[in-house]
C-alpha cells in the first residue's frame, strides 16, 4: 500500500476514535452520574456535572495534543530546509 493511502486511511481512523472519544467518554460519565442521583435523590445534578466536566476535558485534552502535534510537525517542516 502506497504511503499516501496509509496515512489517510490512518488519519480516518484517528478521526473516528476522537470522534468517539468525544461522543461517548462524556455520554458514560453521565450515566455514571445519573445513577449517582438515582441513589442521592439529586436527579440531574450529578448527571449533567460529570458529564460536562468530562466533555470539557476531552476537548481541552483533544486540543493540547493537536497543539502539540503541529508544533513538531511545524519543526520538522523548519529542519528540513
């Protein structure tokens, strides 16, 4: 397989597990904080906490790593000159 096709196909499939990672890691802690509220009688108060807090993150942690990965793709681009 070409290198071209390689790296497009894995740059879909690290689309995809963030995509899922944003979707779902949120959708879980929610869960976890209803059943929290179920049990405490707090209903939606845990729920909508754990699950902004957790989207909140994963963004700012999704954000950092594509900082991060520009910055060494930005000098690796400067070095080769």
């Amino acid at each position: 397989m070409p290198s071209d096709k390689r790296d497009l196909y894995n740059g879909f499939g690290d689309s995809l597990a963030r995509a899922f990672e944003v979707v779902f890691t949120p959708f879980l802690f929610g869960l976890f904080g209803w059943w929290i509220d179920g049990r405490v009688g707090t209903r939606p108060l845990f729920a909508l906490t754990l699950g902004i807090l957790v989207l909140i993150y994963t963004l700012w942690k999704l954000s950092a790593g594509y900082l991060t990965q520009m910055d060494a793709e930005t000098r690796k681009v400067l070095h080769r000159d």
